[in-house]
C-alpha cells in the first residue's frame, strides 16, 4: 500500500514539474541560507575561540599607571609604576600559577640583506608558560640570561618569513638597533588576537636586555605591564582582589586614592567576545530559519490548489472504498517528498555556498554535521506540518459533494 502511494506522490509530482520545481525553490533557498548563515557564524565563533586559546588560560593583565599634563590625561602605562620586584611579590600570592613582567617596543631588525620593523618584547621564561607559547626549534632563553641580561631572541613565524626565507634562524644573529643578539628559537604560531594583531609579529628578548641595552628604563627594574595567570577560572576573583591589596600596598596608596595601576581580567574580555560571537551566529540562523517558514507556506499554497484540482479524483477515490487516513498519507507524503527533495538541494547549494565564500573572501567556514542535520530535520517538519492541513481537508471532503465539484 504505501509503495503504491509513494508511485502515486511520484507521479503526481511529475505531472506538473514546473510548479513542484517552484515549490521546491522555497525549501532549497531555506535550507541553503540556513547551512550557509551556520557556517559563517561558526567560522566566526571558530576565529575567536582559536584566538582565547592563543592568548592562554585564566589571565590577568596589570598596566602600569596613567599621568595628568595641563589637565591631559594619558592611557594607562604611561608611566612606569610597575616594577620586576612587583611581579616577583605577586608571583608568591595564592592562586597565581605564573607572573611575567615585560616590556614591549618596537624595532628595525636586520639579517642580511633583509630589514623588518616588529615589536620587540623584553620578557621572562615565566612568559612562555603563562602564554602557553611552545617552540618549534631551538630552547628558550633562562632566568641566567634574564640576570646576565644576554642579548638573545627568540623569534615569531611572521619575523622568520620576512627575514630569513629558507633559512633556519636558530644559530643566526640579528641586528636589532645595530646590536647583535644571536637566535636562539623560533616560536610556534600564534596567529591574530582578538583585535586583530599578528601576534607572531615579534622577537621576544630577556626583559633585563631590554631595560638596559635596548630601550632603556626611566627607573631601575621598570615595566610596562605585568602578565600574571591564576591557577584556576574559579580562583580568578580572590587573585584579582589579592594583586589589588599587594600592589596598593607596596605602592604605598592612601585609602581612597586612586590606583598607580590597571588589572584587567583578559578571560573575562575574551568570553564576552565569544558570547557575542555565539549569539550573533545563532540570529544568522534564526533570520536564515525565515526562509524555510515562507517555504513551508508555498507548499501549503500549493497543496491546496492540488487538493482543489483533484477534488473530483478524491471522490472517486473514497466511493470506491479508500479510507480517510489513506487520503491523508497520500497528500501528506506528497508534501513530504516536495519538502525532503528540496532539503537535499539545499543543503548541496548551502554546501557549495559555503565554500564558495571561502575561497572568494578568504573566510572561516565551519560545516558540521550537526547543522546539516537540524536544517534537514526542520525541512521535514515543515513539510509535515505545512502539509497536514491540506491533506487533512482532502481527506475530510464528503464523497458525494467531491463528485459534483466542477
């Protein structure tokens, strides 16, 4: 019984293309947008979490104090009031994991007959290990370096491609502001942070080097800003509260005056971006969602002008002894193979979109499984539903008022 109605649906669909092919289009252009609007959210979400990971897990950054000139205000780290000394006091509070005291700058780099302008960081080995920064070849700089304040650097992937083509750094020397610091690493990828900065755009030196050989330090020890990591998410509030009450206090700060100081929370800053991401993702698919609505109701527009057309074919049917429910599973599996064929086009056309996007703007893309499958299953249940109420009415229509419909 049902393959003869599967036969029949078929047939029916096929005796007037043209207008199944325009059914269809709804559903195609719904499933499409919704799989294409997926995965271009999902790409995004993807950028931002590969960026949060880059950064490391549970950090804090803490930037020295601003100054106030003829009324200017300046930005935060203006003025050093963070030392080498704070970082170490804070390394030994509860709950931090990792302190790494740093001072940045920019320089011109030369190798050769190559020149490149990237920032130079003056930090400590602790930084690696509060970045989570590995290195693919060579061995990182140690605390006698830091104390000794050699002139070594370990170098990012954007660095080595602008200086060194094919060649391998490790064992090279580079001149930075005309002095010679030997490479003795090269750092893995890191890729763009959250504001778009080529974080692999760097040389790291020991923070000692560039205090004294490299951009000088108005105050012996100075930094610009002190990166420290908590030992965990859930530890990350009694540590923010904790390096407040240090560095006031060794600071020496009068209660109520403002802080030398700035401690930012950059995890917090980071799952507000990906927050944002995830719900800017979800209303692309929501908004796409619309698409499969104004399908759903074509194809019940178009059920009802077949119920219409065939009335006379219904009263027939139910005379010669078809029962309400076959009537019901006749229409409802039309609507069903309308809506399903018009999925499967959809979801090629939302999977051919999606790479096209790709490979024309250089996008992320992500196409999981799981949006395939729910655009899919939505198809379906549109069909359903938008189908139940024609194929109910067929169904219902009294045998012998069918039979006189003209």
């Amino acid at each position: 019984m049902i393959g003869a109605m599967i036969s029949e649906a078929w047939h029916a669909m096929g005796a007037n293309r043209l207008r199944t092919f325009l059914t269809m289009l709804g559903m195609v252009i719904g499933v499409g947008a919704v799989i294409l609007m997926l995965a271009i959210g999902q790409g995004a979400q993807f950028q931002v979490d590969q960026s949060i990971s880059s950064m490391g897990s549970n950090l804090f950054i803490i930037l020295s104090g601003a100054s106030t000139s003829g009324g200017v205000r300046s930005g935060s780290g203006a003025v050093p009031t963070l030392t080498i000394s704070d970082a170490e006091a804070l390394a030994d509070l509860p709950g931090i994991a990792g302190v790494a005291p740093t001072l940045p700058g920019q320089a011109q780099i030369v190798y050769g007959p190559n020149n490149w302008s990237t920032s130079v960081l003056g930090a400590t080995p602790q930084y690696f290990d509060v970045r989570d920064w590995k290195l693919v070849s060579g061995y990182p700089f140690t605390e006698s370096d830091v104390r000794s304040a050699t002139r070594v650097a370990l170098v990012g992937q954007t660095v080595v491609k602008n200086l060194f083509d094919d060649e391998e750094p490790v064992g090279k020397t580079i001149r930075i502001r005309q002095s010679p610091y030997l490479v003795i690493g090269v750092l893995s990828a890191k890729g763009q942070s959250l504001d778009g900065r080529d974080q692999d755009d760097t040389v790291v030196i020991p923070v000692t080097t560039a205090q004294t050989k490299l951009f000088g330090s108005q105050f012996k020890g100075a930094v610009r800003f002190i990166m420290a990591q908590a030992t965990s998410a859930d530890a990350m509030p009694s540590a923010e509260r904790s390096m407040n009450q240090l560095l006031r206090q060794r600071h020496h700060i009068q209660e109520g005056a403002e802080n030398d100081f700035t401690v930012r929370n950059l995890t917090a800053l980071a799952n507000a971006a990906a927050e944002t991401t995830r719900v800017m993702s979800l209303m692309l698919g929501a908004i796409a969602s619309i698409s499969l609505l104004v399908g759903g109701i074509g194809i019940m527009n178009i059920m009802l002008v077949s119920v219409t057309e065939r009335t006379k074919e219904i009263g027939i049917r139910i005379a010669i002894g078809a029962r309400q429910r076959d009537i019901l599973m006749q229409f409802l599996l039309e609507a069903i193979f309308i809506s399903l064929i018009g999925c499967l086009i959809g979801v090629a056309t939302g999977v051919g979109g999606a790479i096209l996007v790709n490979k024309v703007s250089g996008s992320v893309v992500v196409i999981t499984l799981s949006s395939i499958v729910m655009a899919f299953m939505v198809a379906a249940g549109v069909g359903v539903f938008f189908g139940f109420y024609p194929a109910n009415k067929a169904a219902r229509l009294e045998p012998i008022e069918a039979l006189r419909y003209e």
